[in-house]
C-alpha cells in the first residue's frame, strides 16, 4: 500500500504497511484499483459522451466511499469496483468500443481474487507514476475530486443537483489517465476548485432549502434521562428520517461531531427529543461512544476502527462500511429503517454525562449577514480589528494543541470564523464577546467554507474593497482528509492567499508544488502561536 491522502499519513510521508487510520493494505489498494477503474469509466464516458441518472449518482458515491475513515470494508469496495467495471463495459459495447483503450478502461477479472491480484500490483500503486511532481498534481486533483463527489451525494440525496459538476468530474478522472504536462494538471487543480464552489454552493442550497437558514442557537452538551441514540456525521437528511421516525419512542437523539450543526436548521427545533450534542471532534470516538451507552449512527466519515467494548452498539450507512458493523436497511421508497436501532436504544441505560452547559453556534451567512450593520458599526469602530477564520478539521495529532492555544491568545479585538470539526479546539473555550457579537462564529459543517466565504465577500463590498485580500481576514486552517482539500481549492480558485494551513503541508505535495503554491498563493504552513499572529498581522 502506498497512501499519502490525509494529514496523517505516517511520518508525514506516507502509510506502506497499514493505516495510521486503521485501513488496511488490500483495502488501501482496492481503494487505489477503484479510483483506477473510475477513471477507466471516466475514460469511456468522456469518448461516448454518455450519462446518465446511474452515473450521477455511482462516480460521486464511490469517490466518497475512498475518503479517510469511511470505509475499511474490503467488501463494500470490491462491490464498488465491479460496479465500475460493469457500467464501463455496458457503455463499450453500447457504443461499439473495442481498440486502443488504456489498461484503466480495459482491464477485467474473472473472481475476487483476480481483483484483489490485481490491486495489489504495482499498475495500480500511485507510485506507478515516477514523476513526483505530476504525481503529485494529480493526487492533488483527485483528492479534490473525492471531496467534491462526497458534498454532491449530500446534495443529491436531498432532490438538488447540477449535472456539470459530475460532467467535470469525468473529464478530470479521464484526464488523468492521459495528462502528463504539469502546467496543464495545474490547470485542472484550479478549475477543481471552480467546481468545488460550485458543489459548496449546491449543497448549501440543498440544506438551507430543505432544513431553512441556520440561526444563532445555544445547544445543550449534557445528557437527559432517557435512553439516547447518537448520530455522527455530516448527513442531514439521514438525521431527518431518524427524528421522525423516533419521535414516540421514549428516546432522545443526540448529535456528535460535524452533526452538531444540525441543531442550527430551524426544521429540526421541532423535535423535543433531539436533545443535545455529546462529546467532541471525532478521534475521541473511541472513549465518548463507550461511555454513551446507546447505539450510535455513522452517516459518513469520521468513523475510528471501533473497540470490542462498543462495536456492537455501531450502525452504518450510505458509503459507511467496518466489517462486522450492522448496515441501516434501506426501504423501497428509499428511505432508511431506524426501527431495529430505536428497539435497540429502548434496551440501553441513558448516556453517562461528560460536560455540562451549551455551546452557541448557527452563524452561517444568512444569520452573519442579518448582523451585518452591527459587526460593520464594530469593525468601523475598530472593536473589531481583524476575523480569523480557523476553519476545517481537527485530528489526533498532539501538535493540533496549536490550534487551542492560538485561539486562547488571539487579542480581544479579534473574531474567530470557523466551521468544520476544527472548531472543536477551541468552541468551548470561554472567549468571550464583542459589544454581544461572539468571539467564535461557528458556521456550521466543513461545507459551509461556503457560508465564510459569502460573509468575506459581503464584508469586501459593505468596506468597499476592490479584493478579497484587502479585508481584515487571516487564514489559519487546519486539515485531515479531503473534503478538505477541496475546499483549499475553492479558497485558491476564489483568489484567497497567504492562508496558513496546518498542521503540516499535504505530503502529497512534492517541493516544487509547495513552492508553486508559496509563490502564487503564499500558502505556508504553522510555525509557533506568536510567530503565526505576527506573520497574519494580527499583532
Ligand atoms: Fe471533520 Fe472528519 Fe467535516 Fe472531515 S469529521 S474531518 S473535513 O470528515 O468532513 O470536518
Ligand atoms: Fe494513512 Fe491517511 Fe491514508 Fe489512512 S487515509 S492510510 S492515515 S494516509
């Protein structure tokens, strides 16, 4: 195995024996043979010009699926390969397609075996590609790909869609078979950032449409007395159907890590049993979903190789998958059966309390920008005299006590934008307020980057200003996996610079592109808390 595609790839360099995040080699390389034969449908797709519903929906769900932390099914991803190889054929012999196909658009097997063989080759291995710096351009691009695929299944899951996106996704997965000039990969990583705003702004609009605007909102962090159901993740519709279905069965529902934001969305205050958010950022899963005592539901990534001690408790879905865990059933209407977790619930002790008191949050662009006049009157008064956005993700690395201490030491005058599980470092700080407006705005899910970049953009034209980087905005942001990596794309494609991203530099990026990205964008990574305040000019 050879996979460099999250922050915490071994030694910063890369995992070649087994996941820092649990995955294993033949999952690893599947995961490598599926993006491989992706981009052999890709190839066929983008000679036959053919689409369809299927397409749109598969391309997208089997990227998602090779993200960090969601799945480690060897099974699930074998599934999806044969899957892949199956609408690739279909759409050959459609189309009459026989000659001068790469190995990606033409490889077959006859069992099991033969794919996993064939994964564990080194056709499939990214390091087949020598070239380090065209390798890494165009893990760059695929990892941006990943994230967008992941953003349009929330998005189409919830009726909203835009064909372009996924046509583009085609064309890049093609592409990258043949490209081999790092200009124009360069090109391609750009223009993936055009497409990952655009699925930024579908998704938004697919929430926002379905679950209303989200609204400042204190949500609870301790525990009631009934049994209680935890739902992780970013998927909103899933959190729906599970409200719904539980509202009469004597259980509460609690939200934990990017499903904290949920409670922002106006639709699901109605529920008296959703009843708080339980514990942090994902990597402390492992000793908070022990101590939860009900069943818990992973709806996407960040799910952490569950211990012994809980496993039986844990239920996936969608584009979930650890062997052993239970799967939600799907209905012929499409909609998920919670039954068999809410009977599982009613059977367990309520969660044992792990915090008191609440959050506040709900600061998404409608909400920010209804407090337009106030955070101008303050910016005008120079009570604020500078926004950081810390936004993105948190991890389990030691060196992201950083982030908490950079925050604790931001001076008064200075407002924290987040979104993301990053937030977690410091959301439950007490940071205190300006002239009422909070220290930290919390935005909601990773996705809603979206939402900070509209408030940027609406600040520019309230102050003024010709550019984006003439605001009064620092970028400190922290990254894991790649979502991640799409929204970096969104920020370079909308023309943000000198964003300090971190913990460390992505180690699929080789020198030269490092040095591309510091000299065109001012992309650099985290030095000490004082150092960092100095270099953002925030003292
Ligand atoms: Fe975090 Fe995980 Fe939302 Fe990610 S829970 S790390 S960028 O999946 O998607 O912020
Ligand atoms: Fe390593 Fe990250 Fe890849 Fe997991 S996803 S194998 S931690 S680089």
């Amino acid at each position: 195995m050879f996979c460099f595609q999250c922050q915490e790839a071994a030694n910063n360099f890369a995992c070649t024996k087994i996941g820092i995040c649990g995955k294993d080699e033949i999952v690893s390389d599947l995961q490598d043979l599926l993006i491989y034969s992706l981009k052999g449908l890709a190839y066929v797709l983008n000679k036959t010009n053919y689409f369809d519903e299927e397409i749109e929906k598969f391309i997208p769900s089997a990227l998602f699926a090779t993200i960090t932390n969601v799945n480690f099914d060897k099974d699930d991803i074998i599934n999806y390969i044969k899957k892949a190889v199956s609408l690739r054929e279909d759409i050959k012999e459609k189309f009459k397609l026989k000659d001068n196909l790469p190995k990606e658009a033409s490889w077959s097997y006859k069992t099991d075996k033969d794919i996993i063989d064939f994964a564990l080759s080194d056709e499939v291995r990214i390091t087949k590609e020598k070239n380090e710096d065209i390798r890494s351009l165009k893990e760059l691009i695929t990892y941006g790909l990943k994230g967008i695929g992941a953003y349009y299944t929330h998005a189409k899951r919830l009726g909203f869609e835009n064909k372009e996106i996924i046509k583009f996704i085609i064309k890049a997965l093609s592409n990258l078979i043949t490209l081999k000039d790092v200009n124009k990969l360069f090109e391609l990583a750009m223009e993936t950032g055009k497409y990952a705003v655009n699925v930024l702004e579908l998704l938004d609009k697919a929430n926002t449409s379905r679950y209303g605007h989200p609204e400042i909102t204190k949500v609870s962090l301790g525990v009631r007395n009934r049994p209680g159901i935890l739902i992780s993740g970013h998927d909103l519709k899933d959190l729906e159907e599970l409200l719904e279905q539980s509202k009469d069965a004597g259980v509460d529902i609690y939200t934990h890590c990017e499903m904290l934001p949920a409670h922002y969305y106006p639709f699901f205050k109605k529920y008296k049993h959703f009843a708080g958010n339980y514990g942090g950022a994902w990597h402390k899963q492992t000793v908070e979903f022990e101590k939860f005592n009900g069943p818990i539901v992973m709806t996407t990534n960040c799910l952490v190789p569950p211990k012994d001690t809980y496993k039986d408790r844990v239920y996936v879905t969608n584009e979930v998958g650890f062997p052993g865990l239970k799967r939600i059933p799907v209905k012929p209407d499409g909609k998920k059966d919670f039954s068999q977790v809410i009977e599982h619930a009613k059977k367990c002790k309520p969660p044992m309390p792990l915090e008191d008191g609440e959050i506040i949050g709900g600061f998404a662009h409608n909400q920010v920008l209804s407090l337009a006049d106030k955070i101008l009157e303050a910016v005008k008064a120079g009570k604020i005299r500078k926004f950081v956005v810390m936004a993105g993700c948190d991890g389990r690395h030691k060196t992201r006590e950083y982030y908490t201490e950079f925050a604790k030491k931001l001076p008064k005058d200075t407002v924290i934008l987040t979104c993301g599980c990053a937030k977690f470092r410091f959301i439950k700080e007490k940071l205190g307020d300006i002239d009422g407006i909070p220290r930290v705005l919390d935005a909601g899910q990773c996705n809603d980057s979206y939402s900070l970049v509209r408030v940027a953009l609406a600040l520019k034209d309230a102050l003024n200003l010709k550019d984006i980087n003439d605001l009064p905005i620092a970028y400190n942001i922290s990254w894991y996996e790649q979502k991640a990596v799409a929204v970096l794309l969104a920020l370079l494609y909308l023309g943000v610079k000198n964003i300090i991203l971190g913990p460390t530099l992505p180690a699929f990026l080789s020198e030269n592109v490092k040095k591309v990205l510091a000299e065109k964008f001012g992309i650099s990574t985290i030095t000490t808390v004082e150092e960092d305040m100095k270099r953002l000019g925030i003292v």
